[in-house]
C-alpha cells in the first residue's frame, strides 16, 4: 500500500527546495545588478547634494554682490554702474610671489600685498567716490566677503560640472567630503558679509576691544599704517597700547609700526605683548582665553615676520594671550560671550604687566585684529561707547 502521506512531504520538500533555489538566483542576479549599477547610483546621489549646495552658494553670492552695490550706492554712484564695474571685478586675485630662492620672499609678499590693498581702495573710490575712510575701509571688507563667496562658488561648480562630464567618481567624491566643511566657510562669509554692511564688530576685532579697554579715554596717537595707539602708566611702567585704527574695518599694519617704534628707541623694550582671536578646536568653549610666547598675529605671514625680526635683534621677550573662536565666529558680527572676555584679558595683561617688568619699564602691548565698529578712545561711538 503506498503511503500517500511520505509522497506528498516528499513533494512538499522539493518544492521548497526549488522555491529557496529560485530566491538564491534571484538574490544573486540582484546583487550583481547592484554591485553594476552601485557606484553610477553613488554618484547621482553625490552629485544630487553639490547640486543643491550649489544652489545655495550662487544664492549667497548674488546676495553679497546685490549688498555691495546697495551699500556703495550711498556714496555717489548709480547701482548700475557699480554693478557693472563689480562684474569685471569680482574675479581679482593675488599671485603669490616665486620662492624657488626664498632669499628676499617675504619681502616681495609684503609688496604684492600692499599693491592688492591698494587695488581694493582704487576699486571703492571708484564706485563710491564720496566715501569716507571708515566707509571705504568697511566696503573693502564687504568687497572681500563678496569675492570669497564667488570664488568658493566658481571652485564647487568646476568640480560639479567636471563630473557631470567624466562620471568620475574620484572628482565628485572629493567635493562631496569637502562639502560639509565648505558649506560652513562660506555661510561665514556670508554672515562677514553682512557685518561689513552694517559696520559691526567682527569676532577677529577681540583684540582691538582688550586695546581699546586699556586706552580708555586717554590721548590717541597716530602711528601711521592704520595703527594708533596710547601711552599710558600702570604702576610706574610706561605702557604703550596698540591697535588697528577704527571704527572702519581695518586691521592695518602692527608689525611695521611695532618695528618702526621699537627701532626709535634703539631696542629699549622690555617686553612685547600681543592680543588676538585664535581658532578654537571642536569642544572647545568659545572666549576661552589662553596665554603663551610668540607673536599672536594672523594672516599672510609679513606682519608676524617684522614683529618676531625686530623681537630677535633686540633679544624682547614675547608674550601672546588668545580668546579662542571658530572661523564663523571670527569673520562674523561679534558675540556677547567674545565681546564680554574683553575685560578678564585687559585684567591679565595688567597681571601680566606688574609680574613680569618692573617699574621704569618700557612695554607695549598689541591688539591684534579687525577693527570695524570699534572706536580708538571710549567716548568716541563703538562697540564700547
């Protein structure tokens, strides 16, 4: 007698068998589709995301351009011809000098340097003739935010279209990790951008505000390359305070004025001490102040050369204090939590003063930094007016 009950577990088995068969090819034809078709299905997405950062960085641009031309519209000009001048303009660069011999580099970085500013005033006088110096000094930093923004624009829309053309995974994925770090530069300078309009104090004006702090309402010098300074007593030392001159955005030339004043009196200085903004590290607490040695100045470079030049000729010991911000905070209207370490660090730089000399000395000290919205003396309208 057969037993129908085996034959039909039997079939059942089978049936399985074929249907876990079935979904095994299935699976497999899928997944060499998938490792076919993966990385071309990898670069839509990518090039997905720089296409709508891309958006937002022509978006950033066009706002910056149309917010240079309103501004300097105020000074004489009509927007269209600012706009039209801003055109030709907006691509203007800076060639770095050859170094193959680095004998003498630095000081054809300084000319090239000094011919750029001059460039960037000739630009603003021309399309706002009727500026005055704060004006022009603030337009120029609107101007650089401007040129920054397109320039970032002009570097991620090359890499898209690039790999638009090649399908060449390696070009957009290069952009593509860059992206968030970029995205966050230029939203910085885009908030620079309206800071400048307004004529606000930046996060890289900290140092300007500790020197201003220490001046006071006392009497302003005038040291030439956009530097003043005040000379004050502070228990018996003689205490020269330096800064940019304000409250137009300047950031003018410390290192020349410092080795100009220090050459005058033939070395007599008993210590140099400098203040600026530095880039925090992630996890670090924004106007965290830190002390060390060395000259605490940004940029290109030839500004720090003259100071730590003269400092070593003349065997003066440096001395830096940093309220540390990140690079939007830095280039952005200044926060209440920066703008309110201003007086702990005058405080320790006075510290630092009456520990460090003695009476008879002769020190200076250096605000580092932007200037903008930052007067020289207390009752002159600024920031700390």
């Amino acid at each position: 007698m057969v037993d129908f009950s085996a034959v039909m577990s039997m079939l059942a088995m089978l049936q399985q068998n074929t249907d876990d068969w079935f979904s095994w090819m299935v699976f497999m034809l899928f997944m060499v589709i998938l490792n076919f078709y993966a990385g071309k299905l990898q670069i839509q997405v990518w090039m997905g995301q720089i296409g709508r950062a891309l958006d937002q960085l022509n978006r950033f641009r066009l706002e910056a351009e149309r917010e240079f031309v309103e501004t300097a519209s105020k000074y004489g000009k009509e927007k269209e011809k600012i706009k039209k001048a801003l055109e030709r303009f907006i691509g203007f660069f800076m060639m770095l000098p050859e170094t193959i011999d680095p004998a003498g580099a630095v000081l054809k970085l300084d000319h090239i340097v000094r011919n750029r500013e001059d460039r960037l005033n000739f630009f603003i006088k021309e399309v706002a003739p009727k500026s005055d110096d704060v004006a022009l000094a603030n337009l120029r930093d609107l101007l650089e935010s401007t040129i920054a923004l397109d320039f970032i624009f002009r570097v991620v829309r090359h890499y898209f279209v690039l790999g638009k053309k090649t399908q060449n995974m390696i070009y957009i994925a290069q952009i593509q990790m860059l992206l968030p770090e970029i995205m966050r530069m230029a939203r910085a300078y885009r908030m620079a951008a309206e800071a400048s309009k307004r004529g606000l104090p930046m996060g890289d004006g900290i140092g300007p505000l500790v020197a201003l702090r220490l001046i006071g309402n006392s009497e302003v010098i005038d040291f030439g390359e956009n530097v003043v300074g005040a000379e004050l007593d502070i228990e018996g030392r003689r205490v020269l305070v330096l800064k940019a001159k304000g409250p137009g955005g300047e950031i003018g030339r410390p290192g020349e004025a410092l080795k100009r004043i220090i050459e005058s009196r033939a070395g007599n200085v008993s210590r140099i001490m400098m203040i600026d903004a530095a880039m925090k590290l992630e996890g670090e607490k924004t106007g965290e102040i830190a002390e060390g040695v060395g000259a605490a100045i940004g940029g290109i470079g030839v500004e720090k050369w003259k100071i730590e030049e003269v400092a070593t000729k003349y065997g003066i010991p440096l001395d830096a204090f940093i309220i540390k911000e990140d690079f939007a905070e830095a280039v952005a209207a200044m926060t209440k939590e920066i703008a309110s370490t201003a007086n702990e660090v005058a405080n320790r730089v006075r510290e630092a003063i009456l520990s460090r000399t003695s009476e008879g000395d002769f020190v200076i000290v250096v605000g580092v930094g932007n200037s903008a919205g930052i007067g020289n003396r207390l009752e002159v309208p600024g920031i700390a007016s």
